[in-house]
C-alpha cells in the first residue's frame, strides 16, 4: 500500500480537525482561579460483558470490486468448526477472436480441454502443500456479472463429473508442463491445470454456433462450480483471480483448447475467465469449542472467539455507562488481549484487523463513527481508530479507539449497547477506502470481559463538565 506524502499530511490535519470538533475544548493555564481549572478525569469502572456469536454471510462478488484472492480447500479445527469452499466461474470468447476450428477446411482432430488457474502465492493455510482432489461441474445456468452474490450462495450443476483429479498444490513454486505447439518442456508460475473430460471437450469443439455467437456460447458453457478436498482434512489455499490476473495480455487464468489440424499443424484457443467470481463458505460449528460458547453466552466472559470468512465475531456489550455520565469525553479505547492458550490447533495466525460495527434499529450493521467518518473522505481509518494486532511483552492485543462511538451512546439512549468486533482487509484506494472479509481465515480466542488476568477493557479519559 502507498500512500503519497501530500495525502499523509492531508490525512493526519483533517484527523486533527475532527478529533477537535468531536471533543470540548480543554483550557490550558496555571493563572486560573481553583474553581475555574479544568477538572481531568480517568476511568476503567465500566461493566463490560463479551460472548461470541455466528457471523453473517459476507458478499464475495461486488461488481465494482477488484478481488485479488479466492478460497479453495478446507480447514478443520477442533476449535472453531471446519470451513468448506466452493468457486463458481464461467468462461467468455475473446472480444475481436473466434476459434478457427469449425471454419477452417482443414481436419480437425480434438486433443484436450483443459482449465488453468493461477494459485496465490500469499495465501496458504493449515498444512502446507497438500495433495487435494479437484472436482469440476458444469452449471445447469448462467448467472449475470452485474449481480452482488454471497458466501451462502448455491448454484445448481450437473452433478457428472468433468473433472476428479489430485493435485499436489504448492503455491510458491512453479510448474513444468508440455507446451502443445512446440513439445518443449517449460516452467510456469504457480497454477492448477485442470483436464476436463474429453467427451465435454469435444461436444464443445464441434459446437459451430458456439465457436462464433457469445451468446451461443454462454448458453453451452454456463459456468463451472469447482471444489478442492485437503488429503489431510486441513488445508486452504488461494487462487489470483483479481482482474488483472484475468485479463492481462498473456493471462494464466483461462480455458484452452488444446486441437490439431490436418494431424500436423497444433493449435490452441483460450477462453477467458469473466470477472465475476463467486466463492462460497460453509460453516460446520457442530462439536467445536466455537460452537459451545455461541449456545451458552454467559460463557462469553472467560473466553470469545473471532473469526474470517464470514465465520464468529465477538460482542461487546456496554451494559453500563452511567459512570461517563456529565462527562465530556476525551478519549475512549477498548483493549483485547488475544489468549494463549495451546489447543487451537494450524498456523494461520490471529487477524491482523479488527473493525467495530453496531446494528441500528432496523438491524442493519453499521460502521462505527471512529471508522465511517474517515471512510465518507477516503481517508485511512486505521490511523485513528487502530485495531490492528501489536505484539509487546509476549502478549498479542488490539487497541480500538471508540471516542465518538461512546459519545454517540452518551447522547443517543436509543442505540444499541453492543459492538461488534470481526477481522477486516483494508484497502486505500485513490477516491474510496474499501473493507472486505472474504479472503481472511485467520481466527483468533481472545480473553473475555471477565478474565481474572487480562479482562476486555474500556479507558476513558475526560473532563468534568
């Protein structure tokens, strides 16, 4: 992420502004009269309870949104459940180039069909280079690019198999294959190659109307539904199917057909990938620690849990704030403490964000002021508000920065006393800061607000009015 200096500078003095606006003035002088000095306060005397609950389906398509990272695989973890993942895709002609094989006078001869996808170097979780088996379905329809789809989407396929394959996946190495035209042996970045059956293959090749018609096309090849299954039962990975992955010049990501003509002159077609993407979670609570603490809150105040991919979050709950009452507010900072303890099992580690929304009155969730006031000005919200991990003295916290939500609960009896704490990937873009959770499995125990050692904790500074 860069960020020119200019926009920095604009950045921080635009915060400064807020904060002023947002806090009463403090006076600053040791000629006042005692009973004209600012009286300074400080507290932690809140009653503060935590408990976990099950996320929400988060979006995994959003036209206007450039996703770098889809999910593939499946982690199982005693602790939070298992997560399961699905990819619907489709494929497109090339805009300005048909395939020549049903114009050309030439004999054709079908050698294969075959499905490459890009694997993310950055993302792998549970174990590490696992063999998994790749199975690939055709749709039974098409669904439209311009539609917003979520993780709990289902989209019904045929369920033959085109593909049933296991693969060795290692995301940070490259891979050897036969190039079809040359017969030489060549090296490629990291990737799946995916052999689709052949009798598909050629009903393709042999479709006229498809070979020329977009529409043709689509209609023939409504899309694929892909899953992978982990060898070992614990292994997640990623796939670069961000646009420009997709559509580069010479893009990884694609469909080939792979034919031969007059038995000596080899040659290929690729179909791109569209954009539209949609990655699926399913969730499995049943038996896990997750799962126990979601059916008894009241258990919430020893430990609770977070997790990506739309999967558990921790409330906060502000059950009482009577002792701020009168009191301008200062600062507010909520402070977590990630728990260390040995059961929960992999090596994807704890969330490096937290964002913090609360339901309105019509349940809809809603971004905290401390985070939607600098997203309405593209402005980096972590710079004030925080909620990133820092690690210090062998313990992992996060620091949130709460001022104008409490102030908001100071002013407004009817808003809800609860926040909502999940993991969050921020992006700063030119014009808009975007917030996504679809590629972040990382999950994290936390200690509850009623940890003898290291309790959730409210800090508020401020003034006597």
């Amino acid at each position: 992420m860069v960020i020119s200096l200019s926009k920095q500078f604009f950045g921080l003095l635009l915060i400064s502004i807020l904060l002023w606006r947002c806090n009463d003035p403090i006076l600053v002088g040791g000629d006042l009269l005692d009973d004209e000095k600012l009286r300074l306060g400080y507290t932690e005397d809140f009653v503060l309870h935590t408990r976990t609950e099950a996320g929400e389906r988060i979006p995994t398509h959003i036209p206007t949104l450039d996703s770098r990272t889809y999910l593939l695989g499946q982690l199982n973890d005693p602790v939070f459940g298992s997560i399961e993942t699905g990819l619907y895709l489709y494929n497109v002609l090339q805009p300005g180039s048909k395939p020549t094989f049903t114009t050309t006078s030439a004999l054709v001869t079908f050698d294969s069909l075959v499905l490459v996808l890009q694997l993310d170097s950055t993302v792998q979780y549970g174990t590490q280079n696992d063999r998994h088996r790749f199975e690939v379905y055709k749709l039974t329809a098409n669904f439209k690019p311009t539609d917003t789809f979520y993780s709990d989407t289902q989209l019904e396929f045929i369920p033959d198999l085109l593909v049933n394959k296991t693969i060795e996946v290692r995301p940070r190495d490259s891979v050897s294959y036969k190039d079809h035209i040359s017969r030489n042996e060549v090296k490629g970045p990291a990737q799946v190659r995916l052999r689709l059956r052949d009798d598909f293959g050629m009903d393709l090749i042999r479709n006229n109307e498809a070979a020329i018609n977009d529409t043709a096309f689509i209609n023939f090849m409504k899309g694929f539904y892909i899953r992978a299954t982990p060898e070992s039962g614990s292994s997640l990975f990623g796939l670069n199917l961000s646009n420009s992955a997709i559509q580069s010049s010479a893009p990884i990501n694609k469909l080939i057909m792979y034919y031969t003509e007059n038995d000596t002159v080899r040659k290929t077609y690729e179909y791109l990938i569209n954009f539209a993407t949609i990655n699926q979670f399913v969730h499995k609570r049943e038996g896990s620690q997750a799962a126990s603490f979601i059916q008894n809150p009241e258990m919430g105040d020893s430990l609770t849990f977070i997790q990506g991919l739309g999967g558990v979050r921790t409330v906060v709950n502000f059950s009482d704030i009577s002792v701020i009452n009168n009191r301008n507010i200062n600062n507010a900072t909520l402070e977590l403490t990630v728990a260390n303890i040995s059961n929960p099992p992999g090596i994807y580690t704890a969330p490096t964000q937290l964002i913090a929304t609360y339901k309105d009155e019509n349940d809809r969730t809603i971004l905290i002021d401390d985070i939607q006031i600098l997203m309405q000005r593209a402005l980096d919200f972590r710079i004030s508000f925080g909620g990133g991990l820092t690690a210090a003295n062998g313990l992992n916290t996060y620091r949130l920065n709460i001022t104008n939500h409490l102030k908001r609960l100071q002013r407004t009896p009817g808003v809800s006393r609860e926040i909502i704490l999940s993991p969050a990937l921020v992006t700063v873009e030119a014009t808009r800061v975007l917030i996504t959770e679809s590629s972040i499995p990382n999950r994290a125990v936390l200690y509850g607000a009623k940890h003898s050692q290291y309790p959730v904790r409210l800090k508020v500074s401020f003034t006597e009015q």
